[in-house]
C-alpha cells in the first residue's frame, strides 16, 4: 500500500499499473466531503512520486463508485462570500486538472453510480469503464445549480453540445446503454469484471492499440462552430430546455449559457465562465429552495426509518375495494415484491382492477423498467378475492372504500373478525378523523390511517395516520410496508383531512370565495400555474373529483367551522348538485376529451359560466398579485396551524408533505420555507390587506409574535 487514508488508498499492481480506490470509511457510500477531496489531492501527489507507472485506474471499494458531493457539507459552501466560494471550487479544478494531466492514461472503473462529482471525477479520466448495472449522470439542475467541477467543460466535448445540453439540463441518471451510445463512456461490461477490463484497457495502450494522448488533445482542444451552426443549435435547445424549465427555474438556462462560451474557450478560461456561473446561481433563492428540500427529503426519510426500525415485515397484505385507489395500492404493492389480496363484493370490480394493473405493468416492460417475467410475477402477486377467506394469514390490510364515515366503519368492523389479532388495520381515508373510525373496533391500538394519494403509483407520498389509541408497532408496520412499497411516509397525528387535505381546502376556500366573486376560474388556473403550481385550482378539483371534494368539503366545515364554514352554494356544492365531477365522467369546470394515448384532455366548456352564475353574489377586480395571495395566505397559515398544533413533527414533514402531496411548487422550497424567505412581518401585513374576508385570512397570534422578533421556522437567518 503506497498511501492509506479514511478515504482513498493507493497501491501498485506488478504491471506498474496505480489503483487509486475510493473508500469512505464509516459510510455506506463513497461521497466528496472535505476529507475525500483532500485525500484525493494527497493521493494525486504520492502517484506522481512512484516510478515505472503504466496507468492509473480509479475505482470504488463499495457498490458505488462516487454518489456525488456530500451536499450537508457542500451547501455551506454556498454560504460563503463569493470570492472564497471561488476558490473552494478552483480547488477541486486543480485536483481534477492534476488527474487529467497525469503523464499516464487514466481509466475510472464505474462499477456503480456516479453522479455529479463523482461522473465529473470519471470525465477527468481518459477512458471509462462501465458495470451494465451502474448509472450515471449531472443531477445539480435539479438542487438549482449545474456542474461546477468541470461538467460542463469536458462532457460537451466528449459526447458533442447537444447530448451535453441534453445530460446536463435535463439532470436524468443515464443507463449503461445510453451512456455508451452517447460516448460518455469506452466500454460496458459486467460489474465483476469492471477493474478487469480497466486493467486490459491500460494495456491496450501500453501495447500501443490506443493513443491516450491524442484523445487528450482532442478533449482539450476548442470546439469550431460557424455563426449560423452555433445559432442552430442553440436557439433549438434554448427553444426546448426553457419550455421545460419554465422561468422559476433558471439553472437550465444558465448552464445552456455556459456551455456555449465555454466550449470555445482554453481549459483556463473556460474553468473562470463555469464558476462565475456556479457561483451566480450557488447565490440565488432557487437553489436554497431546492437544496433545502433535498435535506428535508434526507430528514423525513431518516424519521421514518428510525420509526420503522424494529418493525414486523409485511410479507402478505390486502386491500378492501379494487377501484382507482385500491387497484393502484395492489398494483404499487405487488410490483415492489410484496404480494397483496385484493378483496371486493363486485366481480367486474375486481377484473377492471387487475386490468389496470395489467396496463400499468405492460408500461413499465414497454419503457424498458422492468422485464416482461417480473411483470408477470408482479400480476400473479395480486390475488383478486371476493371473500375474506384468505385473510387470516395478511400482515396488514389497507381499506379502500369509498369516502363514508358510516361504510368505513361497518367494513372495517367486519374485516376485524377475519383477520389475527396482530394484524394492522389501515384506512385511506383522506379527510375523515381515524379515532372516530376506530370507536366500533375491538382492537383500536392495531389501527390507523394509510393515507395514498392519487394516482397511488405516482405520488410519492403517503400519510400514517396516528388515531388516539393507536399503537406505536402499528404505525411502525404501517410506515415500513410505505417504504417497501418505495413511498416516503410522513407520520402524522389524528384531525379531519391530517396534514394535506387540512391544508389543501382552505386553498380550495379561497378559490371559491373569488369565483362568488365573479372571478374567471381559467385565468385563475392560468395564473396559479404561472406562479408555480403543476395545475391550477379548477382543474385540480376536476382530478380528484367534485364529489370527493363536496363530501371532504363537508368534514373539513365540520372539523373547523369558524374558517372552513361556508353560507350558500359555493361551486363546489353546485358542479356536484349537477353531477359535474370532473375527469372521472368526463365534465366538471371543464370538459374532457380521451387523447391518442386514453388520457384525459380537458377542453374548455360554454355551459358553465351559466351552470355556475347562480353562486355568484358579487363582483371584484382582481389583478393576479390578489389571486396569488388569495390563494396563497390561507395555506401557509393553515400549515403553520398543522405545526402548532402538533399534527405534524417538523416544519420539514409539513414542507415536504406540501410538495410530495399536492405539488406545492419546489422552487418556494415548501409553505414554511415561503414564510421565511418573505418574512413573517411582511406576510402578516399582506394577509391583514386581506383580513375583511375572515378568519383563513387570519394569522395565528404565534406567527404575530414570531414576526415581531425577527424569526424563522428553520430557526436560521433567511
């Protein structure tokens, strides 16, 4: 061994090739943090001093080769004045410069994932070495950011300016298969003989077969574009990247920027454009936003493993009622290992559940993501059932079942009698109280809510409910078989519609307070989703249903009457009175339309401007800022009311359950984190402007106090 660190060793093998090998002790993962930085810089050095070297292969002693930069550590760089940011990053330069220079061929052997610094590390290298298992690619666009260790330097000239633009705007994790079309990597082969094959490269070239120092020239050397290529190319992908990014999120277009002046400029200047533009955005709110939900992601993600450690495997669930929610649980449930019953009184209910998850399985084989034979297991792991005649041997039953406190209890009340008594009993209810569904159950401690959000397969989310008599193993089962089925659950305590619904309807409150008004729902949408929101308030009713948010509606003005009451027919009341309930038949706000693929296309509809003009009691100018904070107030003050009162544990949970349940835009960085980056002085004033429209207007006598002294949910100058 000619150097041992904490992180990296380096021996020489008897061919006079170097392995420098990664290998971050204490960590399931080999991460940049300051000590991999240094040791790797120290590393470099020693190399440099062993004779008869023929190569220098990198590679990882883990699963992975390098997941990236340690980002708890590397975000408070960010913090820093911009003149020592600078220099922290042209520190990394000078490693990475060293490895790129080193007067033999270099070969990184990924036998794993590497990602941001460490595929910015492998990009150092002349030649790659892929496991086709491993992954690859430049994620920072999605923290705000882009590569700021040389990413956007060399990856261009390695696989052309458009496949880079496309890598780096878009963040993906790139396959094996792409990245060896693209060029961004030599050879692909099993992840055991990943070193092997690096070792047989260096010999290629030692054999003369590869000339490592004209590929270098060539990596170096400027890209040569006309005026009019040069405009070609990146007007289009101008054209693409930014109606994908949209305004909010500047760190595609930034990078597209760089990327265009530093493909024609010297390794020098070139590495001065990338940090200038590092640092630029490294600065800017979005990228706090978005790192700061990386870290809450972290957080919650900890919180629910630390709750579900000790907890009995699910190996056998069930679901109650194979409609849209139950159909999509069996379906997230089986696909991820963990076989389910899927129980109903209807036959044909039944076959349209196991049909749609034929058709989402079918999609996963098609796009690649899983083989036809796991897809097959995948569907044979759902047993459809129309009796409880299995249900005795079932670890953990989810209750699915329409939306009715009285239909909720009876089936639950029945299902406890074929079930063991250490079964945990869930409910997705998404508004109704989980104490007052445990009252008629005999074993109310093995109960509480299991809260999935529609579509199941898609949102990442799930609410554990905790009822007052339920058990901490039961919410330890219940948050275990979430993270199996590859959801991220936020625990949180009893109240009608818990964190999400409870924080979604004052939103709804204030939509239908403007359309009483006389407001144009379309322009509210148009400006909603301007503002950040993946679909505006109108259309979002239309998805989950205007029965489903008439009926939540109800238990949300019965929960919290004094701000969630309403006087008269609201819209929501009327589309359900006239039996508009949005896509799932076809007509609500608006009107729908299946596409070439069976998706819904809404399509605006003349009827309803007079279907709903009888709701209308008023009219009022309302400019977009009024719109915005309309809608805006009484969510952040219904959230920070979730925190006070203990529904949720953290602002982290509440922020991320915003984010991961309704699409609360990222770029805010979630409802408390919008607080503190406003200042709960200014929001105060904003939401006394707007005081005259009640008590969600109405800002608790915390927030008050907390605003007079300056302070912040995340307890951290903002």
């Amino acid at each position: 061994m000619i150097f041992e660190g904490k992180a990296v060793k380096v021996s020489q093998l008897e061919t006079g090739v170097v392995l420098v090998t990664l290998d971050l002790q204490g960590e399931s993962v080999n991460k940049f943090n300051q000590l991999t930085l240094k040791e790797l810089a120290e590393a470099i050095t020693v190399v440099k001093t062993v004779s008869n070297v023929t190569g220098v292969v990198f590679n990882s002693a883990k699963d992975v080769f390098v997941v990236g930069a340690d980002i708890t550590e590397f975000t408070t760089w960010f913090t820093l004045d911009d003149s020592v940011l600078e220099g922290k990053l042209r520190e990394v330069h000078d490693i990475f410069n060293e490895i790129a220079d080193l007067p033999y061929p270099t070969v990184a052997a990924i036998n794993g994932i590497a990602l941001g610094g460490g595929f910015e590390l492998c990009l150092a290298c002349d030649y790659r070495v892929m496991a086709d298992s491993a992954k690859v690619g430049l994620p920072e666009t999605q923290l705000g950011i882009y590569p700021g260790w040389g990413g956007t330097i060399r990856l261009p000239r390695l696989i052309g300016v458009d496949n880079a633009c496309e890598w780096i705007c878009g963040a993906g994790q790139k396959r094996s298969a792409d990245a060896l079309k693209d060029g961004a990597v030599d050879a692909v082969v099993a992840q055991d003989k990943v070193l092997e094959s690096s070792l047989h490269l260096v010999q290629q070239v030692v054999d003369g077969k590869l000339n490592y120092l004209q590929r270098r020239e060539d990596n170096n050397a400027t890209m040569v574009f006309s005026p009019i290529e040069k405009m070609m190319i990146f007007e289009s992908v101008r054209g693409v990247v930014g109606a994908k990014a949209g305004k909010h999120y500047p760190a595609p277009m930034v990078a597209i920027k760089t990327i265009e002046k530093v493909i024609g400029q010297t390794r020098e200047k070139a590495i001065e454009t990338e940090i200038a533009g590092f640092v630029k955005l490294a600065k800017g709110p979005v990228a706090k936003a978005l790192v700061g939900l990386f870290l809450k992601d972290q957080q919650i993600k900890k919180t629910a493993s630390q709750m579900s450690k000790g907890a009995e495997r699910v190996n056998q669930a069930a679901v109650l009622g194979a409609g849209i929610m139950g159909g999509g649980v069996a379906y997230q449930s089986s696909s991820k290992g963990t076989p389910i019953i899927m129980k109903d009184i209807r036959n044909e209910a039944l076959e349209l559940g196991l049909s749609e998850a034929n058709k989402l399985l079918g999609g996963q084989v098609s796009r690649g993501r899983m083989t036809a034979e796991k897809a097959m297991k995948a569907l044979n792991g759902i047993t459809p059932a129309l009796s409880y005649g299995e249900f005795d041997h079932v670890d953990l039953v989810v209750e699915a079942v329409v939306e009715n406190v009285n239909v909720k209890k009876a089936v639950l009340a029945e299902t406890e009698k074929h079930i063991s008594k250490d079964t945990i009993l869930t409910s997705n209810t998404s508004t109704i109280s989980i104490t007052e569904l445990a009252k008629e159950l005999q074993r109310p401690e093995n109960f509480c809510g299991m809260h999935f959000f529609n579509p199941v397969h898609r949102m990442p989310l799930v609410e554990v409910i905790r009822g007052e008599k339920t058990s901490d193993a039961a919410i330890a089962r219940t948050v275990s078989y979430a993270q199996a089925m590859g959801k991220t659950p936020i625990v949180v305590n009893d109240c009608p519609g818990f964190l999400v619904n409870r924080v979604l309807f004052p939103y709804f409150g204030g939509f239908s307070a403007m359309m009483k008004e006389g407001a144009d729902f379309q322009m509210i949408d148009k400006v909603m989703e301007k503002f950040g929101w993946p679909m505006g308030p109108a259309y979002l009713l239309d998805v989950v249903g205007l029965d489903t948010a008439f009926h939540a509606d109800e238990v949300m003005a019965k929960g919290f009457p004094d701000r969630m009451q309403h006087e008269g027919t609201n819209v929501i009341d009327k589309l359900f009175e006239v039996e508009r309930f949005g896509q799932k038949n076809q007509k609500g706000f608006y009107r729908y339309e299946n596409d070439r693929k069976g998706k819904p296309k809404k399509i605006y509809d003349e009827e309803i401007h007079a279907i709903l003009a009888p709701t209308v009691t008023s009219t009022t100018e309302l400019t977009e800022d009024d719109i915005i904070a309309r809608m805006m107030i009484p969510l952040c003050i219904e959230t920070v009311r979730c925190v006070e009162e203990g529904i949720v544990g953290s602002p982290a949970e509440a922020d991320m359950g915003l984010i991961y349940g309704i699409g609360f835009p990222p770029y805010l960085g979630g409802a408390l984190h919008y607080l503190d980056q406003m200042g709960l002085q200014a929001f105060c004033d904003l939401a006394d402007r707007y005081s005259h429209l009640g008590k969600l207007y109405e800002p608790t006598a915390n927030m008050r106090a907390m605003a007079q002294n300056n302070a912040t949910y995340y307890g951290i100058a903002v």
